[in-house]
C-alpha cells in the first residue's frame, strides 16, 4: 500500500465509511476504490480516470483536493500527451459547431420578429373592430312600469288562545346538559438508551406511531433500515438543511445510521431524542411497544 492510499484509507475510515458506503457516495466501483487504497493504477481504464478518482475519493473524506495531489504527485501517474493533443485538437471541432448553430439563430431571428409584428398587428385590428361593433349597437330602452304592492295585514288573533297557548311559569324546564369529562391524552415514553459499542438501543411506548425526523445541520452520512436490514430510505451523505423523514409504525423498528451524531437531531413523533453517547459514528435502534 502506498503512502497516498493509507492517506485516503485513514480519512475513510475516521469517517466512518466503508468501501461500499464511499462508492454510494461517489459512484466509483468498489474494485477501482481497492486500487486507489493498494496504489494498484494498472486496472484503470486509463491514467486520466486515475486522477479524476483520487479526487472524487478525496472530496468524499473530508480531504483538500489541491493538498494531496501537489503532495502525493510523485506516486500519481501523469496523463499522457497523446490524450492531451487530443483534447486539444477537439476544441475547434466544437467551434465550428457552436460557430454554425450561432448562424442559424442569426438566419431564422428575422422571421421569427416578422411573424411575430404580423400576429400582433392581426390582434390589435381585431379588437379595434370589436370595439367599434359594440359603439354602433343602439342601447335597449327599458320600459319602467310600476309595480304595485298590496299590503297584507295579518288576521286578527284572539287574546284567549294567546293566553292559553303561553306555557304557565312553573311549568318551565330548562335542559340539564351533563358536561363530558375529556379524557387525558395518552403520553409517549422514551426510554434511556442502552449502549453497546457504537450500537445505543431506545424503546418507544405509550403510542401506536412512529414516526422518524432527522434534521441535518452538517454533511453527514444517513441511513434507516428495518429489523430485517432493508434499506428504508436512501442511503447517502445528506447535506446541512435536508431533512430525513420515514414513518417506522408498520415495522415496528428502525435502525438509524449516523456517519457525523453532532450535525444531527433526531425526532421521534416530534419529540427530540437524548443521545446517550458522544462519538461521532454510532448506530440508534428504536423499538416500538405499543398499547403499553
């Protein structure tokens, strides 16, 4: 192994990555990331695609790019000039390109602007001629007549039946309305973490949901998988402002992996998560117990 691969291999692992981890993240096969580590560029497809992976791989570790290639330019194949002429020679091929594509824009902008006054001109005539049509139309003359309005007076009612119809004073109940007792709203509990290793274990009771926030504030590595080890969602360095949300109730269980705890708060139903242990790559599992 060469110096610049321990380098790289170092930074990973203090990030927490493994080598499938780190080709999620950079899309690079994992045999090409064995390579960098080994100081083995000959399975490269070439010397160009050898720089540009030990660049992706140190972005991804948290590494100064610049550094470590003025560091390490010694063990760094350089790309040959045969590949360099011909980058080189592409360059007016695409000129040309760009050049006729920027003369056919030229050529079809006056059509373009004539066809576009001609439409113009159409709809302005047309609304002026609208405008006149509805001038020469002769207002309609509206006949008011009046209307008469017989007055109705309501017949006449006897006092007796008045009286009889009140209800006697006495006689009135008003309704007694029984005020319902709320019932307490049912509390969730979380209790202390138990911690084994880099794996802290939580259970989750006193609810029927589980819901997962994680809110990132840094770049970190996230990931949630069930009790049968299934991705839940996607697995990736999250960046500071994304937000991670799973609902866990069906399964019952979520195992949290987290590449950097201090650029994240966790969230279960909207009530934050204590973390046991202060290292920086830890594993959380929840557990939901629910109707006790």
């Amino acid at each position: 192994m060469t110096e610049l691969g321990t380098r790289l291999k170092e930074a990973r692992l203090s990030k927490g990555y493994s080598l499938d981890d780190l080709q999620e993240i950079t899309k690079i096969q994992k045999r090409y990331l064995v390579a960098i580590e080994e100081g083995n560029y000959s399975i490269m497809p070439g010397t160009f695609y050898v720089r540009a992976f030990i660049k992706q791989y140190a972005e991804a570790v948290g590494l100064e790019v610049d550094e470590i290639l003025d560091e390490f330019k010694k063990e760094i194949p350089n790309q040959p000039k045969e590949e360099v002429a011909q980058s080189i020679s592409q360059s007016p091929t695409r000129r040309k390109l760009n050049t006729r594509s920027t003369n056919r824009m030229l050529e079809t902008m006056p059509k373009f602007i004539v066809g576009l006054f001609i439409v113009v001109t159409l709809v302005a005539v047309w609304f002026l001629y609208q405008q006149k049509m509805a001038s020469n139309q002769p207002e309609e003359e509206v006949d008011e007549t009046e209307v008469e309005y017989e007055q109705q007076v309501p017949p006449p009612t006897d006092p007796a039946l008045e009286e009889e119809e009140e209800p006697a004073a006495g006689d009135t109940e008003e309704p007694v309305v029984e005020e319902e007792e709320e019932e307490p709203t049912p509390t969730q509990t979380i209790s202390e973490g138990v911690p084994e290793g880099e794996t802290t274990s939580y259970t989750l009771s006193g609810t029927e949901t589980m819901n997962v926030r994680i809110e990132v504030s840094g770049d970190t590595w996230v990931g949630i998988r069930n009790a049968e080890g299934s991705e839940q969602v996607e697995a990736r360095v999250y960046t500071a402002g994304e937000v991670v949300e799973f609902d866990a109730t069906a399964n019952a269980y979520a195992r949290i992996r987290l590449g950097n705890a201090n650029n994240t708060k966790v969230f279960i139903n909207d009530e934050p998560l204590q973390f046991v242990q202060t290292i920086t790559t830890q594993n959380i599992i929840i557990t939901l117990q629910p109707g006790e």
